[in-house]
C-alpha cells in the first residue's frame, strides 16, 4: 500500500537549520548598524584626541581645542598683512604651528586641513589677492604611498573652497628627489632644478600651497615651472615658515610667536 504524501508545514525558504538567507532577508539594516557604530567609535576617539595646538586638551571637530581656535584667530586678526616677496604664511615652524604641521603631516590628522585651509584663505583676502586657479606642491609618489595622502593637496583644496575658486593639481614631479630636510639653500636649488612640469595654464593667475617654507627653493622651481606653463601670475601660501631665533630650539616658542596653550 502506497502512504499518503505529507506536505511539510514550514514555510518556503525555511531549511531545517533555520530561515536561510535569501532574497527575502534584507542585510542593508546589519551594515547599517555597523557604518553607525563604527561611526560613533571614530567620533569618540576624535573627541578624546587631544588638540593639535596646545596637546592639553581636548580636540574638537577642527582638530583643535575651542581654546585654540578662539587664540590663533585672534592671533591672526592681530597680525599685519602685508605679505613678503608675493608669499603669505600663519606662523613660524615653531610651538603651536610646528605642531600643527606635524600632526597633518606625519600623524594623519587630515581634519587640521579645513581649519588651516580656511586661515590661510583668510590671509590671501586680507593682502588683496585675487587667484583664478589654487594648486599645491605634489609630494613624491613615495611618501603620498606612506602616508595615504598629499598634505599639501589637502591644504589646496581647503583654500580653493574657502576663496570659491577651482583647484587643481597642475604641478608634476618630472623627477624624484632626495630628502631635502636639513640641506641648505644651494643645495636645495640644485636638487630641485627643473624637478616640476606644469600643465598649459593660458595667463591665469595661480596661488601656490604648501605646508611649510625653509629656504624657498620648492616654491622657486614650482612658480618656474607654472610661469614656463604660462602663468599670469604665481604667489605662494604655506601654514608655517621656518625662521632662525637665537636661543629657540626646534619646538620652542620664538619671542612674539602664538602662545596656544
């Protein structure tokens, strides 16, 4: 005798391990809650971060402390704005702006960029430039590598969005260079001869960006290579700028400078 055929009572797409995963289960709630949660563990460490400037407190959403903010703006205010032979700079490469720098630079706090960007298009305005193209100095492909990222290109853009005016990478190393940190200006301008290679730029006047100027040399052979390209015009903006004082070691305060803590 033939038994009767038992249909099974569990619903269509459940297997005897439990319901399977098919195109009725959504996993787009589950990758949700992790970006959430991820996202909330990246806030908090930000917040416990400490600021760039003073390294006492905490930093905030710009990558320094309020306190910070409040004084390099006011610093900044402060400070006459005539520029130096067509170049703008916040600071000198000392105390709270070597700092600054070296926590973009070398530490990866990319959030400095849109704070500093906007102080140095603040500085551009306050001496009367009007730049139609913003670009930086490329880094070597090697370090970019390293550290995930171009300083200089981050820095770039900040200022182009802040003076509302494109930015583009136009600057090519045509050659790579040796480490120029601790060489001195004739050295520096032998190394850098003819190291860059712009793109046509048909009379525009361009703003040059980069982190920090020791002897000047990256910048000279960067405006050669734009005004070679056809550049209107080429003036340069760096975060910081080395100066010599007696008595001042590499991170201390220079007489005069922004005191941040």
């Amino acid at each position: 005798m033939t038994r009767p055929r038992v249909r099974s009572s569990r619903p269509a797409g459940v297997s005897r391990g439990g319901p399977s995963r098919g195109a009725d289960q959504d996993p787009a709630p589950t990758r949700s809650a992790a970006r959430r949660a991820a996202a909330a563990v990246m806030g908090l460490a930000l917040r416990l971060a400490p600021c760039a400037a003073c390294e006492a407190r905490g930093a905030g959403p710009e990558g320094v402390c309020p306190a910070c903010a409040r004084a390099i703006r006011a610093a900044l205010s402060d400070a006459p704005a005539s520029p130096a032979a067509d170049t703008v700079w916040l600071g000198p490469y000392a105390g709270p702006w070597r700092r600054l720098v070296h926590a973009l630079k070398y530490r990866g706090a990319t959030r400095l960029a849109p704070f500093l960007g906007a102080l140095v298009a603040a500085r551009v305005v306050a001496v009367g430039w009007h730049p139609r193209l913003v670009t930086h100095v490329p880094t070597t492909p090697a370090r970019r590598r390293d550290r995930g990222f171009d300083q200089a290109e981050l820095l770039a853009a900040a200022v182009a969005r802040s003076l509302h005016v494109p930015h583009a990478g136009v600057l090519t190393r045509v050659r790579v260079t040796s480490k120029l940190a601790g060489q001195g200006r004739a050295a520096r301008q032998a190394e850098l001869t003819g190291a860059f290679r712009a793109r046509y730029l048909a009379g525009r006047e361009v703003l040059v960006v980069d982190d920090v100027l020791t002897t000047g040399a990256t910048l000279a052979a960067a405006r050669e290579a734009l005004h070679a390209a056809g550049a209107g015009g080429v003036r340069c903006a760096v975060v910081a700028r080395t100066v010599a004082h007696e008595g001042s070691g590499p991170d201390e305060e220079p007489r005069g400078g922004l005191r941040a803590r």
